[in-house]
C-alpha cells in the first residue's frame, strides 16, 4: 500500500472524525454509544487497519493504521477504535475469525487474569475483569488467556459474560464482565505474544490517542488565548501566558515524539522498551499539558459546556490505562540498570 | 493542526555503521578519561584530541570536500557528535568553529575566507569563539554597541565582548558588531568579522571565571583594534540575517540535553543492577526522557538535511533538553545521598559536584529559556 493510500486513510478519518465528534455528539455519547457513528467507521474500514491482508485485512502498514488513533485522540472519538483494533490483531494472530462489530480485549487491569481450562476438549473461561474498554458495546471479545503455561486467545461473544459497569474520567464505558461460559473459538496465541505484549500495544495505542489530544488541546487553547480579551489585549499577549503555552506545545511534541517510537515498536514485533518509555513519557506529557490547557482557558474551560473537557478528561484517563508512567518507568529503569552504567548510552541508541 | 511537525528521522545505515567506528575510536582515546573529566562533556578542550577527530574525518563532516569537508549528511554528523557527548569526549577546541563559525563562512564567507580557513578547520587545528554577548547586550543582541568603523584599508574596532567562551585558546572570533550609523532600526547596520586573534593588536582578553573557578570565559575589549577590509564575513550591514540563520540551525543538537549525562551514568553505576523499585523507576523516568528528546532531536537533524528551517522545532528541542539537564542532579541526589565534592573519591559526588556548579547555564547558554519560549510562542501565532 502506497504512502498516498495511508494519508488517503488517514484524510477520511478525520473527514469522518470531524462530521462525527462535534460537541453535542460528544455529550450524547457520553449518556448513548453513537452507532451511527460506528457505522460510519466500520462502513470506512477504519476498525479493521490492523488487520494482515492474509486475515482478510487491506494491507495498511502497522505505522500508518495506528496513526489512525492519533486522529481519534484528537478528535475526542468516542468510539470502540482503538479496542476493536487491538482485539482483531489479537484474533488475526490467532487465526481466530474476527467479527463484524464493535470489539474489546480482556483483562486489561493490572494483574488480572482470566482461568482458561479444557476439559474433555471442551474449553471454559471463567473469573471477572474490570476496566474492560466499551464492555457493554461490543459484540464480542478477544480473550488473552493461559492455558498450561501457553498464551491463548479466546473469542467470546457478549452473551458469554455479565456485566457491572463502569467508566473513566470521561465516561467511556470500562466495565467488569464476568464470565463462566465456553468461548466460541480458542487458538494458541502468535508467536511471542502474550500478556506483556497485549498490555504493550494497548499502551501505543493510548499514547498515540494521547498524542492526539494534546496537540487539540494545545491548537484550542492557542486559539482561545487570541480570542480571549482582557484587560485590553488578547490574553496571548502576556509573556506569563505565552510561557506557559511554549511550555504546552513542548509537551506536546514530546508526546507525539513519543507515540511516533510506540507505533514503530508495534510494528517492528511489539519492542517492549520503546513502548514503555513512550507511554511513560505521553503520559507525563498528558497530565502537564491537561493542566496548562485549563488554566489558559480560565473558568470558561471548566464548564462541561466548553468542550475542552473532553480532551482533558481523556488525557487524564488515558495515562493511567494499559500502565501508568510508574510502572512503564519500572520496566525501563530496571532494563537500563541490568544492563548497567557502561552500557547506558548502547542501550538508548539501541533502543 | 500545529504550527510544527516533527517528521520521523530517516533511516541511515550509514550512519549506524559509523556509530561503531566512532565507538571503537572512543574506547582507546578515552581509555583513561575519569568520569570527573568525562563529566565535562563539551567543555573539555584538548587540541590533540581535535587533531586525532580531524584526522579521522569527523570535523567539518557535512562541507564540501573542496574545502576539506567529506560530504557526509547531517545524520551522519549527528551521530559522531552525540557518541562524543555521551561519551564525554574532550570536544570544545573545535565544537564552536565546527558547529557554527565553519557554516557561517561557507554560507557567506568569501572564497578567499573558505579556503584559508575551513580546512584547517576540518583538520581540527583551527579553533573559534563567538563574539556576541556584551555586558549590556545578552538576550537583547540587537542592542550590541561594540562598534567597527571605517578607516583607510578597513575598520577599528571599539567595545567590549563578554561570555566569550575560550576566546584565550582560540585562533579566531566570529565578532557581531554594528557598523551603521544607528539611525535605521536596531537590526539595521550589524555585521559580522572575522577576527584574528593571534594577529590583531589592540585587543586584550581577560578570563572571567565561572562560579565553579573555572575559566572557560572570557572579557574581549576592542581598543582601536584594526581590521583589514578582507576581514569582512557576508554584507556590511546585513550582520542581523547573517547571525540569526546561524542561531537558529544549532539549537536541537545532542549537545542541548546530554549535558548531565555522565551524573545518570553514574549514578546507575552506585545504584547496582538490582536498584530499588523506586530508583528504577526514577532511572527509567530520566530514560525515558532521553529516549523521548533523542527522537526529537534526530528528527530536526532529518529536516535540517531535507533543507528545511526548523526553528521553531529547534527551539522546543532545546527547552525540553535544558529541563531534563537540569533535573538530572537533582533527582540523582536523592536516590544515592551524597555530598558534592569536585575532589572526592567518589566518581558520583565528583560528578554531581560539576555538573551542579555548571547546572544554571544549561538554561542559560545557546538561548535562555524565556527567550526560546518566546521564540515558540511566536512560532505558535501569539506574537
């Protein structure tokens, strides 16, 4: 697939992103899944670009169909993409079919996991999972499980589990489903997949979302400090206002620095250094950013009529799914420190 | 959309093959460099050192072979410079003339100027300051008052130049100065000259020793000191684009965030291979960082090469950098209590002693961080 054909891509999902994320829509989908909207991605395809083309997908690099997800981020999308996205990946892997519709992945909360036995060469999932990104929206669900030591994918339908719901910060839907049920289908996990990689590309994928936010954020509130006029001049006019948004644009092109190392970390076989420091990084970079946007808003910025919030709010969810900076931190401090004083500068030039 | 955009850093094979032809070199010349002196980065000065570096081609990398350069790319350079730093290579006798003085002259200098300097130049025996900053001009550089006049065969020069970073040991100064009559704007009638340090009477240099009691500084004053007509950089007058452009172009190198590299090396070293959750979390966080700012500032060396002017971009590089630099020390101190000593035993208190003596000018030095906001600010439509 060509360069063009990606930005091709990449053009309709914002066109569609743009026609679909208006302030109003975003408030009703925060009470209401927009299923039109869905519609219009499932009808664009974008929901299946991490997909292989031998599993039916239409041949997008992984770099270019995760960009996808900075577009969301920045357009608040608030939409299964990202979660329907990392479960068709999960199942293509697999060999696994993928369905039609909105999907998820499960356990995505620190720790948990799922009991997958075989008895009788009859397989059952059973245990409950919170946090679990659109639960109550999707048709189905990949399922990363172990079984004898060895990474599974299951492929549950919706009917196969019970819900408590849930939300974040911004009201997407992160539900406990529990399940006691015998999962559609169950296949070995590709090669070097498991837990840790699953966690992984669920955190590219959050910070590349956050990636996306900022840089709205910081486009918004740039323009609200030339609108605004006090004291007899656009706000932006004040050295203290315009520091702090240099100080936000920085963060922001940390953070898309960031996503950019996340989405090459993905594709080059789910590299879990690369990954680790990005999302520590986004996620920095979301929570600094988040704040300086509300406060160049001022009080206005507060309301849940202005529509900052809803960048904000998913910036200050985001950063703590699939991981926080503290424990991504982790991964990467105790990787430099094994690797020790003398190799340093080896292992970030590696990296 | 964003007023910037960091495009990913081109692959370059080339350059990861060099990378282990620089290390190999690195290991034997560095072989018995202390931390404390490696601590010194970019302001160690070692002529010997720059003679071996010109020698093996990695001077003046991205210049025209006719004027002793090797036509390498930017990406290239790039990673000979940020093995140097990270290594803590004596770099300073020629880092200025290389980075900047070198480019200036190719881009503006006459043909004479080109040839009789930028090989020598290359060849790491021939070594530049900038004459920029005076006591009453800093960030404020349009305010400069050394002044050139005009005389028979050339111009005396008049004024006083401050922060001259190792004007004592160099064989040139790339001197900003006005020369206009002062009526037009402040950007008008500046221009630029090269001066010969060892040949120009009427010039006097004074050290100004920095906090630590190092002289890396220096105080130039121009007391009716003669320079030829030949000695002219670029257009009379046209000193203000001449020196911005040059400004510009070096501000997201790796010199502008591996400054207090060498304290996380060795802190990492006093940490042990199995450090405290919370210190691995600490070291993973700096890390994470540098890999994040290291991205960042591949990315402006790939636009640099692509023919772009990312300033904007290079100034955001250079404020993010300058943070992390800064931090550093400060987080290493609290997870390895130690006392500062620039004469300790210690590898870590002798390090952590320099680089916090020198700490306030990562802020300061190449553009002062409310400057460089500044810069972003307007790049972001504000001003």
């Amino acid at each position: 697939m060509s360069d063009t054909t990606a930005d091709l891509l990449r053009e309709t999902a914002t066109r569609l992103f743009q026609e679909h994320c208006e302030a109003p829509q975003l408030r009703a989908a925060e009470r209401e899944f927009p299923a039109a909207a869905w519609a219009a991605v499932e009808e664009a395809g974008l929901h299946r670009a991490l997909v292989p083309e031998e599993a039916g997908g239409y041949g997008v690099k992984v770099t270019d169909a995760l960009s996808l997800l900075r577009v969301a981020g920045e357009h608040a999308l608030p939409l299964p993409l990202a979660e329907t996205m990392l479960a068709s990946w999960l199942l293509a892997g697999a060999g696994l079919p993928i369905p039609d519709g909105p999907l998820t992945v499960a356990p995505v909360a620190t720790g948990e996991a799922l009991t997958l036995t075989r008895k009788d060469g009859a397989w059952h999932l059973g245990g409950a999972t919170s946090r679990v990104p659109w639960g109550r929206n999707a048709v189905a669900a990949a399922v990363l499980a172990a079984h004898e030591g060895v990474p599974h994918v299951a492929l549950l339908p919706a009917s196969a589990w019970t819900i408590a719901e849930g939300e974040n910060l911004a009201r997407e839907p992160r539900d406990t489903l529990s399940f006691d049920a015998a999962p559609e289908a169950v296949e070995p996990a590709a090669s070097g997949i498991g837990p840790a990689q699953l966690r992984a590309v669920g955190a590219a994928m959050r910070s590349l979302q956050m990636a996306g936010a900022l840089a709205r954020i910081t486009a918004v509130s740039v323009q609200y400090a030339q609108d605004r006029v006090q004291f007899g001049r656009p706000i932006g006019k004040f050295q203290a206002v315009q520091q702090n948004l240099a100080v936000l644009a920085g963060q922001t092109a940390a953070a898309s620095a960031a996503a950019d190392m996340a989405a090459e970390a993905v594709a080059e076989g789910v590299r879990l250094l690369p990954i680790a420091a990005a999302k520590a990084r986004a996620g920095e970079a979301a929570g600094q950013g988040a704040a300086i946007a509300h406060q160049v808003h001022g009080a206005i910025g507060f309301t849940y009529e202005h529509s900052l919030h809803f960048s904000t709010k998913r910036l200050l969810s985001w950063r703590d799914e699939f991981g926080n900076e503290a424990e991504w931190n982790l991964l990467v401090g105790r990787h430099m420190a094994k690797a020790g004083a003398d190799r340093l500068w080896a292992e970030i030039t590696a990296a | 959309m964003n007023a910037f955009a960091f495009a990913p850093p081109p692959p370059s094979p080339a350059a990861e093959a060099l990378r282990d032809e620089v290390r190999d070199f690195l290991k034997t010349e560095l072989a018995g460099r202390t931390p404390l002196q490696k601590a010194e980065s970019w302001n160690g000065h070692d002529p010997e050192f720059s003679r071996k570096m010109g020698a093996r081609g990695w001077i003046g990398m991205t210049w025209p072979k006719k004027y002793g350069g090797h036509e390498r790319t930017a990406l290239e350079r790039y990673v000979v410079l940020e093995e140097m730093l990270a290594a803590g290579a004596p770099v300073s006798a020629h880092w200025i003339a290389d980075r900047q003085s070198g480019p200036l002259l190719l881009r503006v200098g006459t043909e004479e100027q080109r040839q009789s300097i930028l090989p020598r130049i290359a060849a790491g025996e021939c070594f530049f300051c900038i004459g920029m900053s005076e006591p009453d001009s800093g960030s404020d550089l349009a305010s400069t008052r050394t002044r050139a006049t005009p005389v028979q065969g050339g111009f005396l020069v008049n004024g006083t130049k401050l922060w001259t970073s190792l004007a004592h040991l160099s064989h040139y100064m790339i001197l900003f100065c006005r020369t206009g009559d002062g009526k037009e704007d402040k950007h008008a009638g500046v221009s630029q000259f090269l001066v010969d340090l060892k040949n120009t009477s009427g010039l006097s240099i004074r050290p100004v020793n920095a906090q630590s009691g190092e002289h890396h500084f220096n105080e130039v004053v121009f007391s009716d000191a003669f320079l030829p007509e030949t000695a002219v950089i670029g257009k009379l007058g046209d000193g203000w684009n001449q020196v911005t452009s040059e400004l510009a172009l070096e501000r997201s190198g790796p010199e502008r965030f591996l400054s207090s590299f060498a304290v996380l090396v060795e802190l990492l070293r006093v940490l042990g291979r199995d450090p405290s959750e919370r210190a691995a979390i600490a070291v993973g966080r700096l890390s994470s960082h540098i890999l994040t700012l290291r991205r960042l500032s591949r990315s402006v060396a790939g636009m640099l090469q692509e023919g772009a002017n990312p300033a904007l971009e290079a100034a955001m590089v250079k404020d993010l950098g300058a943070l992390l630099e800064q931090e550093i020390p400060e987080v290493a101190r609290l997870l390895s209590p130690v006392e500062p000593s620039v004469s300790s035993d210690s590898d870590f208190a002798a390090v952590m002693a320099y680089v916090m003596l020198h700490a306030p000018s990562f802020s300061l030095r190449g553009g002062t961080r409310e400057i460089l906001r500044g810069i972003i600010a307007r790049g972001l439509g504000l001003r």
